[in-house]
C-alpha cells in the first residue's frame, strides 16, 4: 500500500505562485509513475502532469503546459507540482496519484492510477 498527502495548496492571486507536495509512505515510489489530477467544482476530475519513474518522461494537460512543472525526488519520496502564473480557472482540488509503473511511460488516464491522495485545495483569486 502506497499513502500519498497533498499540502501546498492555498488561496492565491492571479498570477501568483503554488507549490505542490505530495508525500508517499507506505513504500518507496521509484518504481511508480506518478501523476496529478485537478477537479473544480460541478466538473469531473482531469488530468495536470505526470511524470515517470526515473523523471525522464513527463506529460502535461495543454492548459498548463508552459505553467506547470511536475518534479520528484525518490530519495525523499515526495513528488511536486510547481504552479506559475496561476489563473482563476486553476482553482480545484488537486489530488495526487501513484501508478505502478509499467515500462517507462506516464498515463493521462485516472482509472490506470492505483493510489490517491485525499487533495488539496487550490483557490485563484481574480
């Protein structure tokens, strides 16, 4: 079994700045995929980043692509998700996933995901 805890979310302005963390314990996740997903309110969960388990494949939503930046460290088994020039519509839930890596890839699919962290909230003021 693999936990994984978001923190690094909070209220911001447009424009502004967050970074994500999310932690793993439970067992180590270099031999997991990693993603991020947001949901907002009234929408259905969708897919942000992911990043392989060496770091050497990443992937990202094209509504963040040139803002946000998924990175990881296996040796503090801790993954992140740093945010630039955050816009109202990136106020969500962002929610942290860990796949049990098949090969060298990511996933963009939530379903192929096999754990999930409980969130963090994200809010951007316009």
């Amino acid at each position: 079994q693999v936990q994984l805890v978001e923190s690094g979310g909070g209220l911001v302005q447009a424009g502004g700045s967050l970074r994500l963390s999310c932690a793993a314990s439970g067992r180590t996740i270099s031999t997991y995929a990693m993603g991020w997903f947001r949901q907002a309110p009234g929408k259905e969960r969708e897919f942000v980043a992911a990043i392989s388990w060496s770091g050497g494949n990443t992937d990202y939503a094209d509504s963040v692509k040139g803002r946000f930046t998924i990175s990881r460290d296996n040796a503090k088994n801790t993954v992140y998700l740093q945010m630039n020039s955050l816009k109202p519509e990136d106020t969500a839930v962002y929610y942290c996933a860990a796949r049990y890596s098949r090969g060298g890839g990511t996933s963009t699919i939530s379903g192929s995901y096999d754990y999930w962290g409980q969130g963090t909230q994200v809010t951007v003021s316009s």
